[in-house]
C-alpha cells in the first residue's frame, strides 16, 4: 500500500505522465533502457508500483554495502558478484521456476553515460 501511495505522489507530481498496459500475470524480463542516470531508478519504482508488479533487479554488490543494504534488497535488489555472477543467474532461475510472479529489470547499460551499443554481457 505504501509503495502504491508513493507512486501515485510521484506521478501527481512528476512532469511525467505514465501510460502503461495491463501488468504481466508470469515471471517477466523488463528491459530498463537506456540507464543513463540515477532518476532511472526511481521512474522504474514508481513505474512498477503504480502497476503492483513485484519487481527485482541487479546491481553490483557494492551497492549492498552498509546503510543502503536493507533498503536496497526491501526495493528488489539483488546483489551481483561480478567475479561470480552464476550464483545469481540460479537464483532468479529457480525463483521463475517456483512460480514466483515477479518483473526482473535488466539494464543493458549500468554506466549510467549514454552509448552507442548495449554491452554485450547483455544479450
């Protein structure tokens, strides 16, 4: 409920207007593109919980770190080791499988600068 009022105050008072189409009923891959700021973020929250899509999404582990942690995972983060990204790969998998209905975020571009090309680790 929480998060439904918060993004209802965004979007009320954003300069932004969603559109959207009905949210999806199965486990969902959502392509966030391009990332290329910090705001991406935040659209992509309000987007998911003015739809109620349970959302998750990856990011470098160090983003876990100290205070961020708990909110970070409370938001549908899910910490990657990029020295051993597998684990995570089996996580969400079995997740799906279980399933567990839920949108993952995947941003072809987390450097947050804008670029030609996606990288390729992406596809």
């Amino acid at each position: 409920m929480l998060r439904r009022l918060t993004a209802r105050a965004f979007w009320r008072f954003s300069r932004w207007t969603l559109r959207t189409q009905p949210a999806p009923t199965q486990p969902t891959i959502l392509i966030g593109a391009p990332h290329t700021s910090n705001w991406d973020f935040i659209l992509m929250l309000c987007i998911a919980w003015e739809l109620g899509i349970d959302v998750r999404w990856m990011g470098k582990k160090s983003l876990f770190r100290s205070w961020r942690g708990p909110f970070m995972r409370a938001t549908g983060g899910i910490p990657v080791d990029r020295d051993n990204p597998s684990r995570v790969v089996a996580e969400v998998v079995e997740a799906a499988r279980a399933g567990e209905i839920f949108g993952l975020v995947i941003t072809p571009d987390g450097t947050r600068s804008g670029h030609t090309h996606w990288k390729s680790g992406f596809y």
